[in-house]
C-alpha cells in the first residue's frame, strides 16, 4: 500500500552553515535553495576542504529531503549561510535568508539539519517563521576517539571567535601588565571581571546592538554628527582625567583613591550623555521625527538626576555629606522628575495633528502602504492623503488613525 500523502504540510528542509564556510570557501552565496543546488553546492565544500563538516550537514539535508520528499507533496530544501563572527552580524544574514526563502516557498514545518550545537543559537529565529517539525544532528564519525579529538582542538583554534578568546584575551592581559606597572594586577581584574560579567549575564549583544545603532547615527551628511563626536571625545577625556587623578590622588588607601579619581569623570559622562542625546533631538527633528523628542527629553532629565544622585552617594562614601543629605537629594530628583515627566508632554505628538505628519507614508491594517499625506486639519482634527492606486485623496479623522513610529497607521 503506497504511503499517504500529507498535503496540508508545507516542509523545508534546511541546513544552516552560521559561519558561512561554505561562502568564505566556494564564494557560494547563500540561501541556496534546491537540491540540485544543494548537491553543488556540498560538493565544491568537500572539493575545497574535505574536512568541513558543513558539507556533510548539507549531503545530509538532501538525504532527509529525498525521504520526505516520499511523505509530503510540497517539500523544498535550502541551505542558510551566515556570517564568520557567529554573532549578531551571522543571525541577521541567517534571518535575511530565511525570509527570502520563504518569499518563495511559504513552509509551514520546518525540519533542521545541524552538524553541531553552534547552530542550534539560530532555532529562534527558525521557530519564529515556521513550526520545528525535526531536528536532525549530524556527527562526522572517526576511527579514534584521541584523533577526534586533536582534530576538534586544531580546527577549533582556527576558528577567528575561539582565537580572540583563547590568544587574544591573555594577550591584552599581558601588555596592560607590562604597560602599567604595579597597578597591573587590579586593573587586569577589574577589566577582566567586566569583561565576565558582560559574557555572563549575556549583555554582549545588547551592546553589539547599541554599537550598531551609534554607528549608523553617525553620518556626516546630519547637523546632528558635531554632537556625537564631541561627546565620544569629551568621554575620552574623562578616563583621561580619571587617570591622571588616580595617579596623583594624596590618599593611600586603594579604594578611597579608586573613588575619588572615579568621581572626577561624573561630570565627563553627564556631559557626554547630554550632548549624545542633543544629537539624537537633531536627528529626530531632521528626519522628521519629532514623535521621540518626549524620550529623548526624559531621557535628558534622567542622565542630569543620576549624575547627582551617584555624585552625592559619592560624598557619603567619601565622608563629604551625610546619609540624610542623601536622601534629601534623592527625593528632590524623585519630585523634579515627576514635573519633567508632566512638562514632557507638550513633545508628544502622537495624539496632535501637526505639520509633522505631512509626507508621512499611510498603511493599512494589514500592513499595506495606502500613499502619503498631503495635507493636515487641525480645526476637524483630520489629515489627507493620496491613495496610491486610485490617486485620489481620502481624509482620515482621529481616531480613525495613529501615528507609528514614523508613519500612520489605519485602526
């Protein structure tokens, strides 16, 4: 009896190589998609390297695809490639891919071919296009357990993320201790316990993202780039100062000597912060978004309230105030932000009907971009637009829409 089909499941095949050896060793760009592709594409990475197990993985997804392809009537198989730095920069291709993928099979079972743990980091992002029917790890066998594992080791240290960690993180290690002197041993510390606690409690990639961000924000074409700059040089100038203060300190003892020249870069970083943010209220009026100049105003408030409460919780430790002053100060900046909070709404433009919206993109519920609006009313409280495919005007009334992020949405 011939095995029944099971129409009503869309399944991908799919193999994911997160470190793009298949790229940076072929020159093949991924997603590639189809067996026939596929098979080409294992077969060029075993060509050029005989011992990547990538191509196994993905002979592997073939393999699985030709058995499925005997249950389920739409079966499609790709192979995903991602970046060499296994981070942010590989799971952003990997989900590019993936939705190219299915902008041309809409899967709706996903069956996972992997050669190792490293590529389980991207099931997330798998899980959030499609359900995981399976999941399937292929491990390249060997003769003897001590060669597999001089083998894991050597190809290990080739790889440029375990290098940095292995040989990198010593290295800095050993110049700042040639480099510093006799404070070598607490600063190595102390940078090393930043450095664990940023791996350990996984906030490396928030500040990967935060980089990113920064570094698109900089652009020299923006009024706002005077601003960015000045603020990275006046931090820089800060942990200078620190420095100098910290050599030059009277005090004896570590800590207080630590506290005293760390108290001297409060007024660098609020400075600092106060002109990033400056650039951030720049950008936002040129780039017609003024609907984050109320964030952006707190935000401003909120740096000047911590530079005075750490500053004063720094007298306490240094015996230059007292606990009650203290908490006077932090009541004072719980009472001022409360008034901040009231006087930022005359920046919310969200619920206003305001010249801000003109030349705004219009979209539907489902996402679909309607036109732009030509013009606002704000006696009738109302905006027009021109509609795209009919090019006619339509006049919206609140609540018929809303303002997101930098567009306006239909409710």
């Amino acid at each position: 009896m011939p095995k029944k089909v099971i129409s009503q499941k869309k399944v991908l095949v799919l193999c994911v190589d997160r470190d793009n050896d298949l790229g940076r060793k072929t020159g093949i760009v991924g997603p590639v998609i189809g067996r026939e592709k596929n098979l080409e594409a294992a077969t060029a990475l075993l060509l050029k390297d005989p011992e990547e197990s990538d191509g196994n993985a993905i002979f592997a997804s073939v393999k699985k695809f030709d058995e499925l392809s005997k249950e389920f009537r739409e079966i499609e198989l790709a192979t995903l490639t991602g970046h060499k730095d296994r981070a942010w920069n590989s799971d952003k291709e990997i989900n590019r891919q993936l939705e190219k993928v299915f902008a041309k099979f809409k899967a709706t079972h996903i069956v996972f071919v992997t050669d190792g743990a490293d590529d389980d980091q991207v099931m997330p992002i798998l899980q959030s296009h499609a359900k995981l029917l399976s999941k399937i790890t292929v491990i390249i066998k060997q003769s003897q357990a001590v060669e597999s594992t001089y083998y894991t080791i050597i190809n290990g240290l080739k790889d440029p993320f375990i290098a940095r960690v292995i040989f990198g993180v010593p290295g800095l290690i050993l110049l700042l201790w040639f480099a510093l002197g006799s404070y070598s041993f607490q600063i190595i510390a102390f940078l090393l316990g930043i450095y664990l606690l940023i791996k350990g409690f996984g906030i490396e990639e928030l500040l990967g993202k935060a980089a990113k961000k920064l570094s698109e924000s900089i652009s020299i074409t923006r009024a706002s780039f005077p601003f960015y700059i000045g603020s990275l040089v006046i931090l820089l100038f800060g942990i200078y100062s620190t420095y100098l203060n910290f050599e030059n300190s009277l005090h004896s003892d570590l800590f207080l000597r630590s506290v005293t020249s760390i108290q001297s870069i409060y007024v660098f970083i609020g400075i600092a912060g106060i002109a990033f943010l400056i650039g951030k209220i720049t950008d936002s009026v040129q780039l017609n978004q003024a609907f984050n100049l109320k964030k952006y105003f707190l935000s401003m408030v909120s740096v000047l309230l911590a530079w005075f409460i750490v500053d004063l919780a720094t007298q306490v430790i240094l015996e230059q105030s007292n606990l009650l002053g203290f908490i006077i100060g932090v009541l004072a900046c719980f009472i001022i932000f409360l008034i901040a909070i009231k006087l930022s709404d005359t920046f919310e433009v969200r619920n206003k009907i305001t010249s801000l919206l003109l030349d705004l993109p219009v979209y539907s519920h489902d996402g679909t971009k309607l036109g732009l609006v030509k013009s606002i009313n704000k006696k009738t409280n109302s905006l027009t637009y021109i509609e795209f495919t009919k090019n006619k005007e339509i006049e919206l009334k609140k609540p018929e829409f809303e303002l997101m992020g930098n567009s306006i949405q239909l409710i």
